[in-house]
C-alpha cells in the first residue's frame, strides 16, 4: 500500500503573515505604475501620447465603473441694483439756458453743473447710484428714485446785505410730503453746519415750490431744490469752495437716506 502523497508546501506568498503581504502588494503596484511612467517619456515609443490621459480617466473611474461628474460650480446670485438718486445740475442741457449771468461771464448754470458733479461724485463714493440730470431732461418723466435733488443759484445782482445764504423747498403739493419735509430738513441741517451759510426762508419764490421738474417726476419720489447761494455776496465760496458747498449737499441727502438725526436748533423748514 502506497503512503499519501505529502501535502504541498505552502508558498512564499501564503506563508507571509497577513500584514507583509498587503505591505508586498502595495511595493509590487508602486513598482508596476513606476515602471509604466518610467517608460513614458516625450521621447519614449513604447506608449502612445494619449497613453496618460487613459490612465488619469482609468483612475477617475469610481467602484461601478461611471465617470465622476465634476462639482458643479455655486451659482452666482445676480448684483443687487444700487440705490437711485437724482441730481439736476439746474439751467443745464440743450435748451441752452445759463440762468443768472455775472458781469465777468460766471454763469449759474456752470456754478451748478460743478457742484452736481461733485455731489454725484460724493454719494457713488458712499455707494449709490446718481443719475446727473439737465433741467429739462427727458429722464425727468415718471422718474423714480430715493430722493431727487434740483441744484441752483441765486442772483448775481447785488440786492442788499441780507441776499446772502442758502435756500431749500419742495413742492406745495408734494405726493410724499412727510418725506419731502424731512428731505428738506435734512438739507438745511447739514448745509449750514457745512458752509456756514444761513437759510434765507424768507425769500423762497413760487419758482421754488412750483418747480417744473416737480411735476414730471413720479409723486412717489422726494424732491427738493435748493439753491446753494447768491452769486454775488456768497460767490467766494460758491467758486473757491465748491467742495464745501457740495458736501453740505452731500450730507443733507445722506442725513434722509440714512435717517440719521437732526440738530436740536435745526430751525422748522
């Protein structure tokens, strides 16, 4: 009778114990994927020039076998518009209309164009969006914003000592005249505290309160019209510190659209 055949040795890889033999797998495919890179080169034969790509598309194979999708980017929420304001450089656009004119050619409708552009300036820097209007600017039809603001000036006639100082009114029948007066208010506040001129109230006309552009606008928007000076006793600083005068302005309209609060003399307008 014939003894059993003796049971197979086992092999090398068998007898590691099981913690060798995954550190040996992981040698074996690092050499594998070391020698196909290895042979890859730009001047190498041995693959096609597609042959990378294959393999950086075979590794983003997921377990099933699909391709991974891409993370698709956060959609970009649209801008938000900037809030609107209207600013009218007064006697401006093609009607070719200069307002009060001095003796040595200094025009209304220049004082008030430099002074709308510098208050424009102001409130985009403080992150609004201006529209700069001429006084009969088709814009003006239905307009609507957070507050519109008509530039001007007085004569440059001299009247007497007290035609000097500021002036600031909205229309008799304003359709937001809550809003309206606080606009003014506003404006009377800051301007004076700004440039040191007075409110002249007593002299503000119906051309003022009955103002064109009130009435072309939509009744929803607050609108006044200041006028920022006389041209004859106020002209130094009308002309040499126009950035004063435009930042009272400034300041005015900020005080109503930031509700910020008035100074307790700040007279009735």
């Amino acid at each position: 009778m014939q003894s059993p055949p003796p049971p197979p040795r086992p092999s090398v890889w068998a007898a590691l114990p099981q913690a060798l033999r995954h550190v040996a797998g992981v040698v074996v495919v690092g050499m594998g994927l070391a020698t196909l890179f290895t042979a890859w080169t730009p001047g190498s034969r041995l693959f096609s020039p597609d042959f990378a790509a294959n393999i950086v598309n075979a590794l983003n194979l997921t377990r099933v076998g699909s391709v991974s999708a891409p993370t698709p980017a956060a959609p970009t929420a649209p801008p938000r518009p900037l809030p609107r304001i209207g600013v009218v450089a007064g006697h401006n656009g093609p009607q070719n209309d200069p307002g009060a004119v001095c003796p040595d050619g200094l025009t209304e409708a220049g004082v008030n164009r430099d002074l709308a552009t510098r208050v424009q300036a102001g409130l985009e820097a403080n992150g609004f969006q201006v529209d700069l209007l001429d006084e009969f600017d088709p814009r003006l039809e239905g307009y609507q914003a957070l507050a519109l603001v008509s530039i001007h000036n007085d004569s440059c006639n001299y009247i007497n000592e007290q035609a000097t100082g500021f002036k600031v009114a909205r229309a008799i029948d304003s359709g937001v005249p809550e809003s309206a007066d606080r606009l003014v208010a506003c404006l009377i506040d800051r301007y004076a505290k700004q440039t040191g001129l007075l409110f002249h109230k007593h002299s503000i006309t119906l051309d003022m309160t009955e103002y064109h552009s009130f009435y072309e606008i939509n009744e929803t928007t607050p609108a006044v019209i200041i006028e920022t000076g006389f041209l004859n006793l106020d002209r130094k600083i009308l002309t040499e510190e126009p950035y004063r005068v435009a930042q009272g302005v400034i300041d005015g309209i900020l005080c109503y659209l930031l509700n910020q609060p008035l100074s307790p003399t700040q007279p009735a307008p």
